[in-house]
C-alpha cells in the first residue's frame, strides 16, 4: 500500500515534470521516469519479461529520439512567460481532480487495480495537455510518447497479450524515428 501511494505521487511529480519545464532534458527525463513507474506497474501483473520489454522499448526510443537534439548546437529557447507555467500546473491539477474524481467509477467498469487506472489516466492526461498545447515537434512527439505510456499502463493491466507487446513497441519506436527525423528537418529549417 505504502508503495503505491508513493507511485501515485512520482506520477504527480512526474506530469508536473513533464510539462513545465522548458529544457528538452527536463522532458526526456520525464519521460523516461513515465516509462519506470509503468515498468513497476506492469511487472506486478505481467511476466518480468514482458514487462521489460516495454521499458526498454521506451529507453531505446528515448535514446532516438535524444540523438537529434545533442547533436545540435543549443538554440535560444523561447521563454515561456511565469503566466503560462502556472496555466499549465493549474489545468493539470484541474487533470488530476478530473482524474480522481472519476476514477473510482472507472474502476467498477474496468477490473484492474485502482493503482494502475489512477496512474495510468493522470499520466495519459498529461500528455494530452501536453501534445495539446506544443507547437515544437520535440515537445509534440514527448506528449504523445507520454499519452501512449499512459495508455499503455491501462491496457496493460487488461490486458496481457506478447503481439499487444510488440506492435505498442513497433508503433512506440517508429513515432520515435518519425519524430526525430521531423525533428531534425525543423532544426534545418530554422538554420536555414
């Protein structure tokens, strides 16, 4: 119980993470805890195995996708105004009183445990704010990436299916590539 509690409240953390910050770093390592906090999830129900290739799915698209953005000479980021953070943080908290508001109804209609639904809709609820309210490529790719890890922790917890497991990775990787590659298209074009 006691280890749940503190996942739901990483989770929290975690969103806030994510959507914040303006450093591209900030948001891959959001990113990347979404994925550990579903590992920790997932294990509980799946084999380590199955488990494990989610994570390292994630870790290997994480990795894709960081490679456009090091190799690229920093460019000044658009600051974003003190206004527009707390926005953010408080349609987030607006998220996560949704999120638990529902939940609890939720979880009479999908039987999976309460832990798994909670985190799985606040993190899936933050990368729709997220890819809602991006107009970078990064930042649009991140929010999906973290809506599908929200996802992803729901569905896994119906859910325990090997070909599930590869066709999520396939489609997590591939937007990862097409992120990048749109990514590093943008980065010329702004050289240019």
């Amino acid at each position: 119980m006691l280890v749940n509690t503190l996942l739901i409240f990483l989770a929290l953390a975690v969103t806030v993470l994510i959507l914040v910050p303006d450093n591209w770093r900030w948001n891959v390592f959001g990113l990347v805890m979404c994925y550990l906090i579903g590992f920790v999830l997932i294990v509980q129900i799946w084999p380590l195995s199955l488990a494990a290739v989610k994570l390292l799915t994630g870790f290997i698209g994480m990795v894709v996708l960081s490679t456009v953005k090091i190799n690229t000479p920093e460019l000044p980021a658009e600051n974003r105004s003190r206004s527009y953070r707390i926005f953010l943080v408080l349609v987030l908290s607006v998220g996560w009183i949704i999120v638990t508001a529902t939940t609890a109804k939720l979880n009479e209609w999908l039987p999976i445990a309460y832990t798994n639904l909670y985190i799985g809709l606040v993190i899936l609820f933050a990368g729709i704010i997220k890819f809602a309210v991006s107009r970078q490529v990064f930042d649009v790719v991140v929010g999906l990436l973290v809506f599908l890890c929200g996802f992803d922790v729901v569905y896994s917890s119906l859910e325990g299916s090997a070909l599930v497991t590869a066709i999520y990775s396939l489609i997590v990787l591939a937007i990862c590539v097409i992120g990048s590659y749109l990514e590093g298209f943008s980065i010329q074009e702004e050289e240019a």
